[in-house]
C-alpha cells in the first residue's frame, strides 16, 4: 500500500516508523554508539532503553503522519485477515464483510480517537486499495445501468417540453367550446 508518502519535510514515513518502533519494543533495539545489549543488561533496563527510543521517535509525529500510521496498522490487520479468505470466497458478502467492516471501523475508531476527520483522504486510500487488491474481479450480480447516448436522451426530453404545449391548448380549445358534455 503507498502509504509511505515523499512529503519532503524529512520526516519517517509511517511504514518506516512502524518497522523502527516493532524493533525498538521487539528487539530491543539500542542507541547507536552503544555497545548491543550484553548478557549481563537486565531485561528491564533494555526495556526501559526502548521506551525512551520509542517517545522520542513518537515525539516527533505529526498528527497526519500518526494517524497514517495508524492506518497503516489497521491495513495489515485487514491483510491478515483477508489472507485466510480462499480466492473462490473473496466475493462472498458473508465471507468478507467481517474484515471489511473491521477496516472501517478500524479506521474511523482512529480518526475519533485524534479529533481527525473521518472520511478522509487515508481512509479512502485504504478502502481503495482493498478493492484494488481483493475485489478487483468480482462482478455484479446485476449489470450496471448506464446513460443512454446523448441523442436518445435529448429525444427524451425534448418530447415532453414540446408535447405539454400542444396537450395545454387542446385542452383550453375543448373547454371554450360552450357545449355541454353529458
């Protein structure tokens, strides 16, 4: 998913960032200059070594970019489910409304949660790249309508605007007619 936008303004992108801070709390990732966390460090002191690494990156965030993040998590969520679903049942409504709704909710929960707009140009990206990805060869069940080409459409509506007219004076010409109608 390209959600690992150039901004230009030298920040992580959300993906990097999210590989950075699963090492950071995963691996116990360490300052660099440091020597790598020996035997005789305690888990907790690595530990508490992450989660100041981990601030520090987050510190540095901006709003869109969290939320980009979060996005980005909720994205891999809706893989993982999505990779269980067989290829025969990717558009069966029953099947894939769960994970589906799951991206949404997912993704509105988080745009709550930050005061942050939902729809929005993210959350879009990401409904639009699972229909990319996994919907992109299911038919409708019934076909897709379409406009008529311009000229039936415009016999259509021009016949009408010239037909009331017409209907308008026959009537007012059959009502001044005087006779009675029985």
């Amino acid at each position: 998913m390209a959600l690992c936008r150039q901004t230009g303004s030298g920040r992580l992108c959300p993906a990097l960032l999210l590989l950075l801070l699963w090492e950071a709390l995963g691996s116990g990732l360490h300052p660099a200059g440091t020597a790598t966390p020996g035997a005789n460090e305690s888990l907790a002191e690595r530990q508490n070594l992450t989660v100041t690494e981990s601030e520090d990156l987050l510190l540095n965030v901006t709003a869109d970019e969290l939320y980009n993040l979060k996005a980005f998590i909720c994205w891999a969520n809706f893989s993982h489910w999505m990779m269980n679903v067989t290829r025969v049942q990717l558009c069966e409504w029953r099947v894939i409304s769960r994970p589906y709704s799951d991206l949404r909710h997912c993704l509105e929960t988080s745009a709550e949660k930050q005061n942050y707009g939902y729809p929005n140009s993210i959350a879009e990206e990401c409904i639009v790249q699972s229909h990319r990805t996994f919907f992109l060869n299911c038919t409708q069940e019934y076909p897709v309508f379409l406009d008529p080409p311009e000229d039936v459409l415009l016999a259509l509506i021009v016949t009408p605007i010239c037909l009331i007219p017409f209907l308008v004076t026959l009537v007012v010409w059959r009502s001044k007619d005087g006779k009675m109608q029985s």
